[in-house]
C-alpha cells in the first residue's frame, strides 16, 4: 500500500476535520458546481484559506486549446491574490468525474504545475501549506503539506541574485498608489 493509500485509509477512518477545515472542504465541493470541464468531463473545485481566515473557491476552467486550461487551484489562489489576501495557510482539492458515479470517484490531489504554485504561496506565507485532498463525497480525505507533495521546490531562493520581490511589490504600490491619488485630485 502507498504511503497515499494509507494517508487516505487513515483520513478517512477518522474524519478528523476540524471545523474550519470542515468548511474549507465544503467550499472546495461546492465550487465543483462551476467547473466548465466539457471535454475532461472531470470538475475540480479548490479552496484557499487565507492567513485573516477568508476563504476563497474556484472551479476548473477548460479550453479546447488545453494548454490554457486554469485548474481550480491556481484559479483560487489567483483570486486571493487578487482580492489583495495572498498569504494561505491551507486549500482543499475536490474533484467529481462525471463519467463516474460519486461513490466511485478517487481522492483528487493537485497536478504539478498546482504544487509548485502552492509551493511559491507557502514560500510567501512563510508557512508550510496544508494541502486537504478529497474525494467527491468527502469521505476520503488526505491531509498533508505541500512540503510533503512537492520536497525540494524550485523557488526564490533557487534565484540567487534577484531583486526581492517584496520591496519591488512595495515600491509597484506606491507608485500604483500615488498615480490613483494624482487622478482624483484631478
């Protein structure tokens, strides 16, 4: 049995979810509602769950050109970053195949291109993400970090040399900032 399996088996025996967590789940099966999955016929919905205790849900978006089809992961923690609350502490993956029953549907956990960006968000965060990865009827759950999914991320720190981002993003709001101020003095 793989260590997945047995995470799964664990998980599942013991539902322990805590009731934040518990929401953040919920949240991730309802945003399967809104996946425009028409060719995998695969629906996935995540969940972030931000540093201030917002949660922010997406849904898959596919595209007959697959490669600019956005997984819900990367569709939630776009839309904290984009609501101005890019520090998460945890996202919940749930997936529902719809050539498949509920009951037959396997625990969904994010591709890799889906780690290494919740990689990058728990390097901003400065934390190590949870990852809750479920099943359509969130009966089988996995709980693990995303250090365990993805060890030795390619990151900041592989960039020796940059700039750092954070007094460069100060500096972009700002200037952002004073533009918006010199326009409604206008």
């Amino acid at each position: 049995m793989t260590p997945f399996a047995r995470a799964a088996q664990e998980a599942a025996a013991s539902h322990a979810l805590d009731r934040r967590d518990r929401e953040l789940v919920e949240m991730a099966q309802e945003a399967t509602a809104r996946a425009y999955a028409p060719y995998s016929l695969f629906a996935v919905g995540a969940a972030v769950r931000s540093n201030s205790e917002a949660i922010y849900a997406a849904a898959n978006l596919e595209n007959a050109s697959f490669g600019l089809t956005i997984c819900a992961e990367a569709a939630a923690l776009s839309l904290a970053n984009s609501m101005g609350d890019p520090e998460i502490e945890a996202i919940a993956v749930v997936g529902f195949d719809f050539t498949r029953s509920a009951d037959a549907s396997g625990i969904v956990a994010p591709c890799g291109s889906c780690r290494q960006l919740i990689a990058e968000a728990a390097q901003r965060a400065n934390c190590n993400v949870r990852v809750i990865c479920c099943n359509a009827r969130l009966d089988s759950i996995v709980i693990s970090t995303i250090t365990e999914l993805l060890p030795n991320a390619f990151g900041s720190e592989t960039l020796l040399g940059r700039p750092q981002w954070a007094e460069l993003h100060r500096e972009l709001r700002a200037s952002v900032e004073r533009l918006i101020a010199t326009r409604k003095t206008q």
